[in-house]
C-alpha cells in the first residue's frame, strides 16, 4: 500500500509517523491556504472573537509562503 511505501522512507527507521493526505497540492502555497481556511478555524472555534487572518509558512530561513484572507 501507500502507507507501507512511504514507511520505507522513515527518517528513522522504527520510528512512527504521521502521514497527512492533503487535498490540495502539498506545495508550502498550498500547505499556507489550507491551514488558514481549514485548519486555524477549528483549532480557534473555542476561542471568541479571535481570528486567523493569516499564515506564514517557512520552507527556509530566506524563503516563505504567506496566505491571507479577503
């Protein structure tokens, strides 16, 4: 299976890991829209009046992507 083939590439082997399947490509752009829209909600939906306006994703420490709102 897919789980299994990506197990094989464990940077340590024996070690569990989490695998995520996206529905948007797994690009640092695509990664940013999709934290901002589907995840921050949830994670803040206990937490009146807070808003997640924006993300920033940092691939490196001179390169990031940036999604906002509106």
């Amino acid at each position: 299976t897919a789980r299994e083939l990506l197990a094989a590439f464990a940077v340590r082997p024996g070690e569990p890991q989490k695998l995520y399947c996206l529905p948007v490509n797994p690009t640092a752009e695509g990664m940013a829209q999709y934290l901002l829209e589907r995840v921050a909600p949830g994670l803040f939906a206990d937490l009146p009046g807070l808003e997640v306006t924006s993300i920033r994703l940092w691939e490196t420490e001179s390169c990031m992507a940036e999604a906002r709102t509106g």
